[in-house]
C-alpha cells in the first residue's frame, strides 16, 4: 500500500469553508477512484493559517497514477482552490506502508 501526502494552507477565515468544500468535492473524487483505499484529513491553525495534510491510501503506484496522472508526485488542485489556498505545492510525497 502507498500513502500519499499532500499539504496546503488557508487564510484562517477560509478555514471551515476550505473544509467543506474538501468534504463535499475532494473527499468523493478520491472515493471513487478504483484502488483507493482510505484517507486521513487532518487540520490545525497555525500562525494564524488555516493548515490542511491529506493522507490518502492506495493499493499500489498504478492506481494513483489512474487518479493524479502519470506525472504522480505533481499535487492535483481543483479550480476552486484558488478562491482558498495562500500558495501550491507542486509536489506530493509517497511513502510504502509497511505496518
């Protein structure tokens, strides 16, 4: 199994509205992906800024490229985040679960 890191960040005004839109638009998107797994979707406010990691789980490489593209390690953004996020990660990390 592979997990996929991804972080972004809000004004911290934006931060339930940003959380919202991750539960009714992104979350689904990753659901119905064949191979996906799971996912962690952790917030906190730092610094006055909204803080977003998503931790998705997926059966293996292949199924993420199905999801983000063969260009796997870019970040996938929806049009609606530009009304949200203060900057964008071009990469995602990639870790093998081993437990």
């Amino acid at each position: 199994m592979i997990a996929r890191i991804w972080h972004g960040k809000t004004k911290v005004e934006d931060y339930e509205v940003y959380t919202e839109f991750m539960i009714k638009t992104a979350i689904p998107d990753y659901e119905k992906t064949q191979g996906f797994v799971k996912l962690s979707f952790l917030r906190n406010i730092k610094n006055n800024e909204g803080h977003f990691t998503l931790i998705t789980y997926w059966e293996n490489l292949e199924v993420i490229k199905n999801f983000a593209g063969e260009d796997f390690e870019k970040a996938k953004y929806y049009p609606e985040d530009e009304q949200f996020l203060l900057e964008f990660e071009e990469k995602v990390e990639h870790f093998e679960v081993f437990a």
